[in-house]
C-alpha cells in the first residue's frame, strides 16, 4: 500500500468515527451533513462539494468549498438530473445544460450521486466540482461511498425524528381537546403523557407527574391494578373518583409502528349521567310496577268476587275468565319488563341475590305451575333431571323466571297434541337446563336475533299468540349474570331445544362463594 494510499484510508477511518460519533450523539443534520462534506473536499480534494435535500415543504442546501450565486443557481437542475440516474454519473461537457454554462469558466468537471432515501417524498443528491478534470482513485471512490452511506442515514434518521414529532404533536393535540381523562405509561409503568382532563381529575402537577411511576402520581389500587393487567384488563370496572364523578376504566397497548408494545394506554369514560339516569330508570320501573300491581290486584279480586255473589250464566263465566285472563297477562308483562329493564347489561343495576338453590326443585315448580296451561293444549310436559346435577349457589327467583319463559315459550309455540319436555344435566362442566318441543321450529335466520330485545318470530302459525319479546332476553342476562350463555337449536318443522348454560365454577358453587349475597 501506497502512502498516499495509506494516508486516505486513515483519513476514512478518522472521518467514518468522526461521522458515527455526531450520529449517535444525536446531532442534527445541520451539524452532521456540513460534517461530511467537509470530510469529503478533504479526501476527493474536489472544488467544491454540495448535497441538496428536498421535502415536502422545503428544499435545504449543504455546501463545503467554493460557492458563488452561479453555484446555487445549478443546484436544482444537477439535483434533477441526478435523480434520474441510478448510479453516480460524471459530466465534462456543460453545453448539453444550458443551466451549467456559468460553470464553465470555474468547473472542468462534476459528479453528481444520487442518494436513496428511505421516503419517497425526499430526494436527496451530492454533487463534486472540480476545477481540472481528475480520475479517483479507488481508495478515494470509496469514501465517497461510505460518507455517502453515512449522509443517507443521517437524513433518515432526521425526517424519521420529525415525521414523529409531528405525530406526537398531533396525538397531544388529540389529547389536549379529550374531554376523557387519559394516562399513557411506558412498559415499566412511568408516566409519559397526562392530558388537562387526567390533571384537573387527580388535581397533578403536569411537569411533577412526568416520568414518576404510575403508583407515585395515582396512589389507587383498582386503577394501578389495571393498568398493570395490561391486555388482560377487566372490562366491566367502575371507578369512582374524589369529586363523585363514576367512570369505566379501559386499558389497551401502545405499540410501535412495527408492533412492539411500548406502553399502556389509560381511559377514564365518564358514566356518571349513564348511572344516574339507569338508577333513574330502576326508580322509576319500581314506581311504575308498585302503581300498576296494586289496580290489577284489586280488579282480580272484584273480578274472583262476582262469582260470590250470585251465581253467573255460562256467558258471564266466559267474560269473567276473559277479564282475569287478560289480568294474567298485564302482571306478566309488568313482571317480565321489570326483569328485563332490571337485567339489561347497559342499565346494569341488577344485584344478582345468590342462595343455596337446587335445580331440581326449579324445574319442578316450573313444571307444577305450567301443567294447566299445558293440558289445556293436550301437551304432553315432562322433565327429567340428571343424578349428577348439584346444590348450587345461583340466584333461585331469577333462574326460575327464565325456565318459566322457556317453558311458557314452549308450550305456546307448539301445536295441541304436542311435547314438551324440561331435562337438567351436567356436559363439560357446566349446568344445562334444556326445554325441547315438537313445535313450529325457527329458522337459522330468525335464530341470530332471537335472544334480542323486543325479538319476536313473525310466521303465520304464530298469528294470535301473545308475547312481548322480551322473555328471551331474559333468559340470556339471567345465564350471563351467572357467567353463563343461553343457546337454541331449532329446525323448521321439527321443533327447538332451548338451553341455559351456567358454568360449574366459582361463586355458582356451594362453598365457592357466599349464599345470600348480592353481587354485579
């Protein structure tokens, strides 16, 4: 090796380190890319060297050496040209670009090399001047390369810093205008980011908060619980916080644009009006249900008194029964729209009463006090209850209500002469309590709404059959405050299977929670 050769190569090394140094100091361009050209003129001993830089909203120039307003003026015509090559490209004749013409009398030669970015929208290239024609050498070829590898990186680096910014300047704009309280954390639970809403709602000190631990900045429990669940985080939590105000938590990751998990995200829904106006609602169902049961109990009994104080014709006896048959019905349906307003899960003012309840006994008195209304069909009810089926700790009045529907259901919608039959049993570790009838059957397409609100099968079979729509609905909040689900399987034609599901698990065991206990 040369010395000259040799003094290059140390010139490289010292610049590469020089270079790499800024670079992971963390400079920006406008310290690091003057940095490079300034190695470059020293090692190409070029005239003059430039790298011009494109984006969106501006054009920046870099410039080492000589520089003059001629030397400006070509900048953008060498960066056109440029971009058009794949390669570094050397020009000797200038008459071929009537923009490089004031060239002439100071440059003898340019090379231009385009640089690839890692965003389009930049466009970036270097351009050599120099005042007699010269051949690099290999050695000083590769400087150029290398120092050009490092400006790429540099610029890179640089738009993909500003590119976040401006996307954390907009994600705090975001922020700033939520009126939901929201605390972003990274992975070991500091605090990164508070909005005005989290700092007025736990009254912090913004520039206190950042970067102190979760527990230090909001010294509660529940919260601090589950945030620290991360996905695994509950999603029926309330949270009530010093100024009365109720809000329902909700955690979810902070990932980065490759998916690595960065953070955790905190929000605070305020529900405190949804509460209100759903303890509103329970009130006023309960009001509403004490005003309607008193008249209808007192017309029962004037309507039962009638046949105490004379006899009645057989056409009297036929409206009296109408009366108190319509009777019936309006008590069932206070009864059925105070269960379902008191079950719905987004009014969710329910407290399911747990007791030692047995299953059996359920479907017995079921059963009992359907037999009337199943004779009257010529319907053949029967049940069957597996040995297996355990004492369980479930809310009995509520249970009952829902097999009540199943059963009424059953009875209604199948034709005189039919069956119904009520079976209980153990399968994969859950309680099934199943009503099956040879009835009408329902179509997969009528199924998917069935266990909905106000859901009512329209088929002509079913023309004069009462209902509100809202006995399924029932059946499916009362499994699911007990953890469970409710689940039809029905052909047209051939009848349906009903089933309530409640999992062997937890507070439906004896002994695995408290009997007569509320509970949400």
């Amino acid at each position: 090796m040369g010395l000259q050769q040799k003094s290059n190569t140390n010139q490289l090394s010292s610049a590469m380190l020089e270079v790499t140094q800024a670079m992971a100091a963390n400079l920006s361009i406008d310290e690091v890319l003057p940095l490079i050209l300034n190695h470059l003129i020293e090692i190409t001993e070029a005239t003059l060297i430039r790298l011009v830089l494109t984006r969106p909203t501006e054009t920046i120039t870099f410039a080492a050496g000589l520089t003059n307003e001629h030397i400006a003026q070509a900048d953008l015509a060498i960066l056109d040209y440029g971009l058009q090559q794949n390669n570094a490209v050397h020009i000797k004749d200038f008459s071929q670009f009537e923009s490089l013409n004031s060239l002439t009398q100071q440059l003898k030669l340019i090379t231009i090399i385009p640089l690839t970015l890692h965003h389009p929208e930049q466009k970036a290239i270097i351009w050599l001047g120099f005042s007699q024609e010269v051949s690099l050498s290999d050695d000083k070829i590769t400087a150029l390369n290398v120092l050009s590898l490092q400006a790429i990186i540099a610029i890179n680096q640089d738009y993909s810093q500003l590119l976040a910014e401006i996307q954390r300047e907009h994600h705090l704009a975001l922020l700033a205008n939520d009126v939901e309280p929201i605390v972003i954390v990274d992975k070991r639970y500091h605090i990164q980011v508070l909005n005005p809403a989290a700092i007025s709602l736990f009254n912090l000190d913004h520039d206190n908060a950042l970067g102190k631990h979760f527990d230090q900045v909001i010294p509660d429990e529940q919260l601090s619980k589950m945030i620290k669940a991360g996905y695994d985080a509950p999603h029926d939590v309330e949270f009530t916080a010093n100024n009365g105000m109720t809000f329902s938590p909700h955690v979810s990751p902070v990932l980065s644009s490759d998916g690595d998990l960065r953070g955790w995200l905190l929000v605070l829904r305020d529900v405190t009006r949804f509460k209100n106006l759903s303890e509103n609602m329970s009130n006023f169902l309960h009001t509403v249900s004490h005003d309607i049961r008193s008249p209808m109990t007192a017309a029962k009994g004037y309507v039962d008194m009638l046949r105490m104080i004379g006899d009645v014709n057989e056409r009297q006896e036929q409206f009296i029964n109408k009366i108190l048959a319509s009777i019936n019905d309006m008590t069932n349906l206070v009864e059925k729209v105070l269960d379902a307003g008191r079950l719905d899960p987004e009014m969710d003012v329910y407290e399911i009463r747990r007791e030692t309840t047995d299953p059996s006994a359920i479907i017995q008195k079921v059963v009992s006090t359907l037999s009337n209304a199943a004779e009257q069909k010529k319907i053949a009810l029967t049940y069957e209850v597996s040995p297996q089926v355990p004492i369980m700790n479930i809310d009995e009045l509520m249970t009952e209500r829902a097999l009540m529907n199943l059963v009424e259901n059953a009875i209604k919608y199948t034709p005189e002469g039919g069956k119904v039959h009520v079976a209980a049993r153990i399968e994969d570790d859950m309680l099934v309590m199943s009503v099956s009838d040879n009835g009408y059957g329902i179509s997969p397409e009528d199924q998917k709404r069935l266990f909905e609100r106000g859901e009512r099968v329209r088929r002509k079979e079913h023309k004069g059959i009462r209902g509100s729509g809202l006995g399924l609905f029932i059946v499916r909040n009362v499994a699911r405050k007990h953890g469970g689900f409710a689940s039809v399987e029905s052909e047209v034609g051939r009848g349906s299977t009903f089933s309530i599901s409640i999992p062997l698990v937890g507070e439906n065991l004896v002994g695995g929670g408290h009997s007569s206990t509320s509970s949400r």
